[in-house]
C-alpha cells in the first residue's frame, strides 16, 4: 500500500501548487511615466504593448505625460521585472485599465494597443463610463477566435522555415531570421530592396531580441487563444481606430478588416508592412498624435 500512498500524496501536492499557481495575488501593472501630472488630468493615455515588448514599442508616446495629460503604461507578465505568474487575462487587464479611466470621470481617454495590448485596450472600452470620451487606436491588433491558433500555426511554419534558410536550430539566430519576416511582412525574400534591408536588420539585432524563452510567450499569450470580443466591448461608444500592415504575416488583414466591421471602426492599411510597424514605420505614432489631438472624423489615416 506504501508506494499506493506515496502516489496519492504526490497527486495532492501536485493539485495544491496548481491552485496555488492559480490564487497567486494579482496586481495591476500600470504605471504612471512621470509624476509631475495634476490629480486631475484633462486626458489620460494607456500605453497597451504587445507580447514580447514593452511600451518603449510606442517610441515618444511616453514623452506625451505633462501636468495636464497622465500616460500609464501597462506591463506584460515577464517584462520588465514582471512576474510571469499569474499570466496574462484579458478580461482582467482590462477591467484594471477601465478602472483606471473611471477614477478619472472627467477625462478625456486614450487607449493606444499594440497586438495583443490592442486586443485590451478594445475590451477596456466596453467597461469604461460614458466611453463616448474614449478614443481606442487599435496597431496590429490580434484578431478574434481562431486569429491566435491560426497564428501560432503560421509562426511555427515561418520559423521552421527561417531555420532551413539559415541552417540552424539555435534559438536565437532562428528568432532573429523570424524577426525579418515580422518586421518585413510576408513574401520578404522576393524583393533584392527587402532583402538587403533584412541583412541590415541582422546585423543591427544580433543578440538584442528578447525570445519567447523562459516561459513568456505561453504567459503573455495563452488568454487570446479563445478570445472572442465581448457584448460590452462591441456595444462601446468610444471610436474606434485599426492601423494594420497589408503584408502582417501574425494577423491577416482580412481578419482585420471583419473585426474593424463588428466595431463599426475606421481601418487604416499600412502598404507593404508587417507585424512591427513601429519599428518600420517611425511616422506612425506622430499620426496617432494627430488623430487623439484632431476632431472626431477630421483626421485622415
């Protein structure tokens, strides 16, 4: 009967950390810019990266802050001295970013997301009051159920693929050819211009590329496997803008373009970009300034 019981004790163990894993406290990981902001700021702007980046993604964004504008930025499990545990929930995260908007009634509200921050940012809007004062650019969004499975399937064969380029199974020069096609879009090695930019690129990010290693792409992702957008979130007044790149070899531009319609949204296409159109296109978030500061329905894409 020992080895019965030794069995049996084992399992509880094992059953007990797994419901501790999952009551682990959670915090929300949203932090002011600056600290000079007034406790009633005109306008607040939360900066929503996506996985595998920080909101560093949103380049002079962070500059925004000043007495009158309060800039958040939230942070994925993993990043930047995050715990990976618990993991990321979408529906939580927003709900703390709309709690945030809310203890600002008066405000004028910003939601700026980035892949899976803009999947966040879009549910945050459906539990914001009075969201008719809420303006959501939504970057490379990730799109609805099946969008992340189909995605994950899509990576492995990229990244199988970058691994027969190169020659290699070595995690970070297989994640540093991948960078090339999320940076360069699809179809990448077709055109001589795209593929000197790539040789540039390689040499640029050598060793420089956080991985989804360690357990922070399952922590930063897993919750938009099933994700569908709730009734509140499309019920929401805030308007609402998509900014995604024809060539996005993650979330396909038709998918997009059927989410943006459920949101009765504005879609802005991005000719020949990828998935990290921050970084190729350093233009952007000047554009995304001009339309939080322009009239509603004022400012072109």
């Amino acid at each position: 009967m020992r080895p019965l019981a030794t069995a049996a004790a084992s399992a509880a163990a094992l059953l007990l950390a797994a419901c501790a894993a999952r009551d682990l406290p959670a915090r929300a990981p949203l932090y002011p810019v600056a600290a000079e902001t007034r406790a009633r700021p005109q306008t607040v702007t939360v900066l929503l990266p996506g996985a595998l980046t920080t909101a560093g993604v949103f380049g002079p964004a962070r500059g925004w802050a000043g007495p009158d504008h309060l800039v958040v930025e939230y942070r994925l499990p993993g990043m930047q001295g995050e715990p990976l545990r618990p993991p990321l929930d979408i529906a939580r995260s927003a709900q703390w970013v709309a709690d945030l908007a809310n203890r600002h009634p008066e405000a004028r509200i910003q939601l700026l997301g980035y892949s899976t921050g803009a999947v966040i940012a879009l549910e945050a809007a459906g539990r914001i009051q009075h969201s008719e004062r809420v303006q959501v650019v939504a970057v490379a969004s990730a799109t609805p159920f099946p969008g992340a499975a189909l995605a994950t399937l899509r990576g492995a064969v990229q990244v199988a693929g970058g691994a027969l380029a190169i020659g290699s199974l070595n995690r970070q020069r297989v994640w540093e050819e991948y960078f090339k096609t999320l940076y360069l879009g699809t179809g990448w090695r077709r055109s001589a211009e795209k593929r000197e930019i790539a040789r540039r690129l390689e040499e640029a990010m050598r060793g420089r590329l956080t991985t989804p290693g360690e357990g922070r792409g399952r922590a930063q992702s897993a919750s938009l496997l099933l994700w569908a957008p709730s009734r509140a979130a499309l019920a929401t007044q805030a308007r609402i803008t998509f900014y995604h790149g024809d060539r996005d070899p993650v979330f396909g531009l038709g998918a997009v373009r059927r989410l943006a319609a459920r949101f009765d949204a504005r879609l802005c296409v991005l000719p020949e970009e990828g998935h990290l159109v921050f970084q190729s296109r350093p233009d952007l978030i000047r554009r995304i300034q001009r339309q939080f500061e322009a009239p509603a329905g004022t400012s072109p894409c």
